[in-house]
C-alpha cells in the first residue's frame, strides 16, 4: 500500500475512533449488565417463574383474553388498552396501558398477570435499574434524536473497524499473528494489545456495531411500515380517525380469526388500535414461527377491532425483519447463558480496545505524523527514547 493510502487510512481511522470512543464506552458499560437483565432482575426480586401452559396457547385452564383485559383495565380505570403480549413457556401475561391509544411510551403502564387465575403478579412500580441503563443505551434520554446520534456514532465505529483491518495488514508484515512484545516499552505493549483484541473480535465488533446501527433506526423503520405496508394491508388512508376504545369488540375472536390465518404459529403481542404496531381500526395481532429463526420474525395478522374478522396477513418487509432480527442479536439473548457469557467477555475485550486506543493516542497526539504512519508500516518499531514513566 502507498504511504498516501497509509496516511488516509490512519486519519479515517484515529479521528473516527476518537469522535466515537466515549459513547462507545457508555454503550458497553451499559450493555454489559444489559446482557444479563434477566438474571439481573431475578436477582433483585423480580417476578418468579410461573407453573402451567403456556399464555400464548390454547391450552385448557388459561383464562379468556376479555377477561385478562377487563383485570388489567380495572387495576388502570380511565386508561386504554395498547399491548397484551405472550409468554411460550410460562402463564405470564402482560398487559400494556395508557391515557390515549397513541400516548408515549413515558406514559404506558406495564402489568404483569398469571392467566392460569387473573392473578396480577407484578404490579405497576417505579423504574428500576435496568430500564435507566436500557434507556440510557438506547437513546440517551433524547427519544428519537438521541437513538440518531448513537446510530451516527456506530456508523463512526464501523468505519474505525474497516480503517483499522486496512492498516492491521502492513502493520504486522514483520510480526507474527499474536506477538505481544513484553519485554519492550509500555506503549509497545498497549499496541500489541490493541491489534490483538481488536482483530479478534472484529466480527462480534462488526455485528454488534451493524445491529446497533439498524436498532437505532427502529423508529423510522416501523413509521415507514406503518405509513406503507400497513396502510395497504388495512386499506385506510393514513390519518384517518383511530376507532373509539369504546367500540373494540372481543379480543378471542379476533385471535380465533387470527391464529385460522397462521396454524402452526404462536402470538407474541397484540397491538391495540392507533399505536405503532397497528393501524386506527385493527387488533394487530403478531405470531412467530417454531423454529430458532423463524422465532425472530414476525407476521402480522390484521383484525377488525369491530367485527373481530380477518382483514389481511403478510409477511414483514425485509427492512422490519432486519430489525426484528438484529434486536436479539445485538444483545446476545437468544441463545442462553453460554452466549450471554460470550457476549460479556467480547464486550470486556472492546473496552480494553477502547481505552488502550486513546492511551495510544495520548501518548503519540504530539509526535509528528510521519513517526506514527512509519510505527503503522514498520510494525511499531520505531519508537522514542522510553519516558521515566515507562
């Protein structure tokens, strides 16, 4: 490679690495614990497990939808129903609230209930722990501005990675793969470090930077849905007049049309009339597959939140299904504690990629820009004289 080549590279990668590195260290040390939220929040005394069929089958023993709705709308009076979800493995059933169909998410309460007896096993409670990290990893307390941003700062991450694969190559023409020079200076050692965590985990680096990206963009995503496939699947122009609370007809017949649309398939939520997941006039009723991944992937089944009759079914366009699968896979949550273990441990290794990268930095920001394009081409050895402190 040129050394003008050299030197482009080595700018893209130092000035995209800085203007991103602090918010991807918040990022990591929110996501880290973030991985574990279910243990996490086993731990700090969160619901316990419950015995019996499954919320999202027909199993007998589980208790009408009506019913569930008409519990949690007594425990919230003068509040609308916007969400009910399923559990595939437990009873536990959730149920979502708030003052109007379209209220923000700030204002939605969440309930938890055993759909075996209507009991309300959690009830609604101030924000714990793990939602302040989520937050904060998701959007930094600024809504749809501050998901922007993040998804800016990945692009940034993503672009570091591909800079620093070009300039890894001629960087280690002259060292073995995994040289880490102990007996050198302190700097040296850092710069081993650096390139030996960074090239092993670039591809979890990669993906989690991509999926990042993607989850950033999940509010566009699901507007656009909303606003194209959506509307041709309901036949409503967009804005028009959502259906009143008051005229929702029954919540098992809808899902009876529902699953004679999709047999084979689970729910996992439904989605009330005038929220993002549903148009003004329908039960948005989303199933999953049974196998690892058609479990991800979602299909809507639209339903006359009136009539309670089917009014169409098709599959998520390839921009929601990109995110529906990028969303487990940027936390590592879908394969249970062995990933989750894999997933802590790569997050550690970007940490300390991170911070040995602005150690580096710190430590050359001075020299001229030929001595650290020659440490790039030379396999980091030239050096200066060691400093006391090293």
């Amino acid at each position: 490679m040129k050394r003008s080549a050299v030197r482009a590279w080595y700018l893209v990668h130092k000035w995209t690495s800085l203007v991103c590195t602090l918010f991807l260290l918040m990022l990591c040390l929110t996501g880290l614990p973030l991985i574990f939220h279910d243990e996490i929040e086993g731990a700090l005394g969160g619901p316990p497990p419950l015995a019996g069929p499954a919320s999202s089958s027909t199993a007998p023993g589980l208790l009408p939808l009506d019913a569930m709705l008409g519990r949690a709308l007594a425990e919230r009076p003068g509040e609308v129903p916007l969400y009910m979800a399923f559990d595939n493995e437990s009873p536990l059933l959730t149920v979502t609230t708030g003052p109007a169909p379209d209220a923000p998410e700030s204002q939605m309460t969440l309930m938890l209930f055993d759909r075996t007896n209507g009991r309300l096993v959690a009830p609604p409670g101030e924000e714990g722990i793990m939602e302040f990290l989520l937050q904060l990893h998701t959007d930094l307390f600024l809504g749809l501005p501050g998901m922007l941003f993040l998804g800016a700062m990945g692009v940034l991450f993503v672009a570091a990675l591909v800079s620093g694969v070009v300039l890894y190559a001629p960087f280690m023409r002259k060292l073995d793969f995994g040289t880490l020079r102990t007996g050198r200076s302190r700097r040296l050692k850092w710069l081993d470090w650096h390139n030996l965590l960074g090239i092993t985990a670039l591809a979890w680096m990669t993906v989690v930077g991509a999926t990042g990206i993607i989850n950033a963009l999940a509010t566009p995503l699901v507007d656009n849905w909303r606003n194209g496939a959506l509307a041709e699947m309901t036949g409503l122009e967009t804005g028009a007049a959502p259906l009143s609370p008051s005229r929702y007809g029954s919540l098992d017949k809808a899902m009876a049309s529902a699953r004679a649309a999709l047999p084979g398939n689970d729910p996992q939520f439904i989605a009330f009339p005038g929220g993002s997941y549903s148009s003004g006039h329908h039960y948005a009723v989303f199933f999953q597959g049974d196998t690892p991944l058609t479990k991800r992937l979602l299909t809507p089944a639209l339903i006359d939140a009136e009539t309670g009759r089917l009014t169409d079914v098709r599959p998520m366009p390839l921009s929601m299904k990109a995110l529906q699968l990028s969303q487990p896979l940027h936390f590592g949550d879908y394969g249970g504690l062995p990933l989750k273990l894999l997933w802590a441990a790569l997050t550690l290794f970007t940490i300390v990629v991170l911070g040995s990268g602005v150690y580096l930095w710190l430590g050359r920001r001075h020299a001229p820009l030929s001595m650290r394009l020659a440490e790039v081409t030379s396999g980091g050895r030239i050096e200066p004289a060691p400093s006391p402190a090293e």
